[in-house]
C-alpha cells in the first residue's frame, strides 16, 4: 500500500521535499505566530515557530510573512529538517494548514516544546515519513482535509463536515507519533497507518487517547483532552451525501512483539472507517473502544469488510459496536487478550483455510447478523475453513433477514476444525428437557449452567457442519446446540426449508436441534436430544428406509438415550427416522395430530399429517408418554388426550418402533388423524419381546401391527367421525379387527 502511494504521488507530479526543506510562504489567519532559524546538530536546516494564543497559520506556494532559510512552499519538513514549536503564552494552539493543492510531506522530524496542541491539515494529503518523528505533548492531530475554512475562526479545536473536501493519510511504518499526556487524531477519507515497534504511536490521555477515522466527521476535537464536544463525537459520512465515497483504514503492525492500541475512560480508542478496514503485523485491539466499519451504506452494512491478514488481538466486551459494523474476514490470526473473543459483527464472519481464531485460555463467539431485522442493513453468514480454538465453548450464530453481503441466506459452514480445549471442561448434568430448551434458546443462545458445550445455529439459513470437532476431555461436551430456520429469542422458526447438516461426529450429554431438517451421515453420541423439527430427521441415502437413519449412540453417562421428538411442521409431511446404537427411551413432546378442539372432538389434521416415524434401536426401546414444552407453543391436540386425558406418544403418520431387545410401551401410541388414510399410515411393534398394556389409537382404516404377540393384546381405537353431519370432528370407537401379527417390510 505505501510503496502503490509512492508511485501515485510522483505520477501526480507531487514533489518531495527537499532534505533540509521546512515550512514557507505562511500566512497568519488567527493569532500571532514569529519564525526563525536555529540551529539543530545533526540537522541540515532547523527552525522555531512560536505562537502565542490559537493560532492558524496558512501555508501556501507563494507570499506570506512566514519564512526562514529553507523554506518551500507548503506544510513540509525534510528528512534533514528539524522544525521546534514552542508557546510564547499558555492556551495556545497551532492549526496549520497547507493550501499548495499537493501532499504535506513530514520526513524530518517536528518537536512541540510547550504543551499546546498541533494539528497539521491538508485537503490533498498528508504524508508522514518512515524516518519521521513528531513529538506533542500537547496533542497530536493529522487531518487529511481542506481545513482552511476554519482557520480565520480557530478556536483551539477543530471540525469535519460531511462534505469537508479531503483525502489521505498516509504514516509510513518507521515514523513515530508520540503525544504522551494528551491524544491522537488520524482522519482522512483514506488513512494508512505502518507502526513499526510498540511505541510508535502514542496517546496517553482522555475517553479517546487515539483516534482513527476514515470518512467521520466530528466537531470540535480537543487534543489535549482527548475528547470531542458534547454530541460532537465521530459519524458516519453515509452514501445519502452527494458525492460521498466509502472510507478506508490500513494499519500495519510490528513483525515483533504487539502493538496494543491505548485505553481510555469511558471509552478507548477510535477505530472508525465508513468503509474496510486491512489490518497485518501484531496488533491488539484490546485498548478499541468503539470499532466502525461499512457505516457508509446504512442499508447494507455487510457489503464493507475488517480483513485481518495479521495476528490481532480481540478481547471483549470492550469493543463496542461491533453489530452495527460489516463483515469480517480473517487470513491471520485473532486471539484472545485478558477475556473471551466475541466477534459480534452486523455483517458476515469468514475465517478463510490456514486462519485461527483462537480462544487460548478463553471462550470462543463469533456472531454475525444477529440484530438483523427487516430494512436495517444487518445481516450475515459464516464460513469457516480454518481452526477455532475455544477453552470452555464455541458459538456460531448468524441471521440475515435482509438477504444481504457474502451469504445473503444467512447460513453457515464449516469444513474446518473447531477444538474445545478443556481437559477437563465436561460437568455432568442431565438436563430436564423443558428447561433445556428455555436456557438454552429461550435465553440469548449462549448456554448456561456448567460445562463445556458447541453452539451452532443459524436463524435464517442452512447450516453445514463437517470437518474436525475436537474435544479435549475424552467425556465429550456438556451440551450441543444446533439450529437452522429457528430464533430463540423470539422463539419462532422460519419454514422446513432449512436445513442443517451434520457432517462430523458429536459426543455431548446433551444435544438440542431446532429448526427446519436435521440431515447428514454424523453418528451423535448422547443421553438426552431434544428434537424440535419442522422437517426432516433422516440420512437419506436411498429407497430403503432402514438405511435412511440418523444415526444416535449411547454414550459414557448412562446405558440410555433418550430423545424427545417434537415433529412440528407446517408446510407438509415429515419424515423422521432415527437409529439409535444401544438402549433408547423416546417420547413425542408437543407433536399434535390436530389443530382444533371443537368440545365434541377434534378437527383440521395437523399441516404435516401424513408423515412417516421410524425409531430403531439396537438394543432395548421405551415409548414414554409426551412431555408438553410450554416454552414452544401450546398443549398438543390428540385424542389420546382428548379421550383418555392421557399425555400418550403422538404422531400424524406412520410409525415404527423398532427394537433388537425389548420393546416396552409405557402410554397410548396415538396416530389417528383421519377416517382414511393412505398405505404406510398404520403402525409396527417389531421386537423380540413387546411389553405393553396401554391401548393404541391409529386412523380409521388402518393397522395396528405386532411382529410377535404382546404381552398383553391392546385395546385398539380408531379414529372416527362423531356423526354423519360431523364428518370433520373426529372422536375415537374400538377396532379390534386393526390388531395384526406381522413384522415390518420396508
């Protein structure tokens, strides 16, 4: 970038100072300033400018009263100049502003004596040297803007307007900047900062000891105090400005050790750019107060992007508004400082293949988009090809309800490797599944309680998950949260077109999917999964149902998974098949078979009557009666309840449990939904031993199938119209003749 600013200057013909060039042809606008020769050893020319009061000095190509031996034309000072600035009475200030119609070049080196502050303004550029040292212990402030408007005025402050005529910034790596004891301003439409060693820029004072801005204005800045006027603090230059462009910050760290950028109270220091944001070498971002990119475009923040192409540090909650910012791609590093890294950018989250975010000894949360909402320019994705590394948990969240940026779906992907890196991060706790579901998404998607866990969800997208997941602690994980097409802080979920595949294996006490479909060749190993679905759960891989399965597994907590299966749909039918590899125990949450209660019985089959279950567990299968989850919607609609007042196992559709030990019915199976159904609608019992003594209610014309004589030979109910004017109601009258012996063929 400064080599590209090099060759544009000299195409431009901009000349670069002479050696022992200073400042000449100055014109007093405000305030009394004198100017002399001295002499500096080391130094080809040398000079004192003092000012007495606020002064603003303008310095153009020719005239002006201001000018010593070596002096040209403009605001500049060779790489063999030595120019000394001193008061000669308390609460001055100097504002120079040079008027040529090329770059101010600050090769040499510039020395405030008094503590007053300095600002150097240039609408066509200000270039600070590699070799260049400006020491102002007064303040420091290099504005690549006409400013010649405000110097008849100068008050010991200045202003950027939305339409004040600017250009660059450009301090090249090597120079120092130092104003200890007071703050920093770099603003310009377009600013590149190289900073060569950890002292190479220095603020010290105020809410805001630096600031950084590409395409802000503000009003009234004080050096001095490292502050700007009461609602004067930076904004945004948006596109609703005639002839506004995007802005641009570049900063260049060290190659060795970091350079952290200050603190300040309350706030810290400005990282603000209307547009992107590159940043290379070693930097800490943990003395950002406040952090802006993509402000330009309001209504598509994620069209800008932060690229870190360098290793940086990323500490939070200090950086603030990070969601009303644009995307964020990582080609580097990002680490953590003293605390988590929470990446809570309005736009999309990229962390590109040989990239790291990485938590160290803390937590790991990237978020992208998820404030969006119609119409306010929020919305995001996240892609991850690299390696995320965190200590107790990884949370992946996005949302683009605005269909906006680098993944307008909202989704995310990850062909990378996530790591939890605990040894010891796992605490058992087995978690009632109703208030799993309020901790877990009812609240900020987070998680709460003990235990390391993975969250991956998008509220508006697919969602892939394949690559490596590596667990430190050989028990697995506390929790797995996934999502796709559901938001749990508004507790709605978008349509069954979403999907979330699971690509790579999950070993985790506890494991909640909610959303569209769950899909994917991943075996989850667990002991308790919630599954609230508006499609499918499957692994579809041809006709064979039996080789369509998602796969589940017992794992080291207990001999049992159990699942509770909330089949929900609204758009159409779902199928549901879930292998399960040892004992399982499983229930049916809030699935409904009916959406009206009409006090006579029930009516209008659910949206997704006509779907298929299929459960199969390797060794011993429990149906349990249903647990209502107040949290999701409302007590379900089946006859079982209707009827019997009994919470059984609903289900509109076919059913199949299926079990290679003993299958045990703890409640009444209930499918019936219609008087006529189509074929596959009915239901199997297979396993070697069937206990049960609970009736069964199917639909009107179909079968309830035993592949061996039960223990005890249920009562059978159908579903059946309440009277000829009712067809629609339905209530339910015995069918022994539905009862059968025969085992399930796919």
């Amino acid at each position: 970038m400064a080599a590209s600013l090099w060759i544009g200057l000299g195409a431009k013909g901009w000349a670069v100072p002479g050696l022992g060039q200073l400042p000449g042809h100055g014109t007093i606008a405000t305030g009394s300033a004198t100017y002399q020769n001295v002499t500096q050893n080391g130094f080809t020319n040398a000079a004192t400018l003092t000012v007495s009061g606020n002064t603003a000095i303008l310095w153009g190509s020719s005239g002006g009263t201001l000018n010593v031996t070596g002096s040209g034309s403009g605001f500049n000072v060779g790489s063999s100049a030595y120019l000394s600035i001193t008061a000669a009475s308390n609460g001055s200030s100097l504002l120079n502003v040079d008027t040529t119609g090329s770059p101010s070049y600050i090769m040499g080196t510039i020395n405030v004596t008094s503590a007053i502050p300095l600002f150097v303004a240039n609408g066509s550029g200000v270039v600070v040297g590699p070799n260049a040292i400006i020491t102002a212990p007064g303040g420091l402030g290099l504005l690549g803007y006409d400013l010649s408007g405000q110097a008849s005025s100068f008050n010991g402050t200045v202003s950027v307007t939305p339409t004040t005529v600017g250009s660059f910034v450009n301090v090249q790596s090597g120079a120092t900047l130092n104003a200890s004891g007071a703050s920093l301003l770099i603003a310009a439409p377009t600013v590149n900062v190289g900073i060569a060693t950890s002292t190479s820029l220095v603020g010290t004072y105020g809410p805001n000891p630096i600031s950084i801005l590409a395409g802000y204005y503000f009003n009234q800045y004080y050096p001095s105090r490292g502050r700007y006027a009461e609602y004067g603090a930076p904004t945004p230059i948006t596109n609703a400005i005639a002839g506004a462009t995007p802005g641009s910050i570049t900063i260049s760290g060290p190659t060795s050790g970091f350079y952290a950028f200050p603190s300040g109270n309350p706030t810290g220091t400005l990282l603000l750019s209307s547009g992107n944001i590159i940043t290379s070498g070693n930097l800490s971002l943990s003395g950002v107060g406040r952090l802006e990119w993509g402000t330009f475009n309001p209504s598509n923040l994620a069209a800008a992007t932060f690229t870190n192409n360098g290793t940086i540090v990323w500490t939070a909650p200090g950086i603030t508004h990070q969601l009303t910012t644009g995307s964020l791609v990582n080609n580097g590093t990002i680490q953590a400082g003293t605390s988590d890294v929470i990446i809570n950018v309005g736009g999309s989250i990229t962390n590109n293949s040989g990239a790291t975010i990485d938590g160290g000894g803390f937590n790991v949360a990237l978020l992208a988009g998820i404030s969006s909402s119609p119409g306010n320019g929020i919305g995001g994705g996240i892609v991850n090809f690299g390696t995320i590394n965190g200590y107790n948990y990884v949370r992946l969240v996005a949302s683009n309800e605005n269909g906006i940026g680098p993944y307008p779906g909202g989704g995310i992907f990850s062909n990378g490797t996530i790591s939890i890196t605990n040894p010891n991060g796992f605490s058992s706790t087995v978690i009632n599944p109703v208030s799993f579901l309020f901790e877990e998404f009812g609240g900020p998607m987070v998680g709460t309680g003990t235990g390391s866990y993975l969250n991956v969800g998008s509220r508006t997208g697919n969602v892939f998950l394949g690559g490596t997941i590596n667990v430190a602690d050989p028990k697995g994980l506390g929790r797995a949260i996934f999502a796709a097409g559901y938001n749990p802080f508004t507790n709605a979920f978008t349509t069954a077109s979403q999907q979330f595949t699971l690509a790579t294996n999950i070993t985790a006490q506890n494991v909640f999917f909610g959303g569209g479909s769950l899909v994917g060749p991943a075996v989850v190993t667990t002991q308790n999964m919630v599954i609230a679905a508006r499609g499918n759960v499957n692994n579809r891989t041809g006709s064979d149902p039996l080789n369509n399965s998602f796969h589940l597994s017992n794992g080291p907590w207990a001999a049992t998974t159990n699942v509770v299966i909330n089949a929900i749909g609204t758009t159409g039918k779902q199928a549901i098949n879930l292998a399960i590899n040892g004992n399982a125990t499983v229930n049916s949450g809030q699935t409904s078979t009916f959406l009206h209660n009409d006090t006579i019985g029930l009516s209008l089959p659910t949206p997704n009557a006509g779907s298929n279950l299929l459960v199969n567990a390797s060794g011993n299968l429990t149906i349990n009666p249903s647990m209502v989850i107040e949290y999701l919607a409302f007590d379900p609609y089946t006859l079982s309840k209707f009827v019997f007042h009994v919470p059984g196992f609903s289900f509109p559709g076919g059913i199949v449990f299926m079990s290679g030990g003993t299958l045990k019915i703890n409640t009444i199976v209930d499918n019936g939904y219609t008087s006529q159904a189509v074929a596959g609608q009915g239901i199997f019992f297979q396993a070697p031993k069937i206990v049960t003594t609970s009736p069964v209610i199917t639909s009107g014309n179909t079968w309830v199938n035993f592949s061996t004589t039960p223990t005890t030979v249920p009562a059978i109910y159908s579903a059946t119209p309440v009277s000829k004017i009712t067809p629609n109601i339905f209530n339910v009258a015995l069918n022994p003749s539905a009862y059968h012996v025969r085992s399930f063929s796919p």
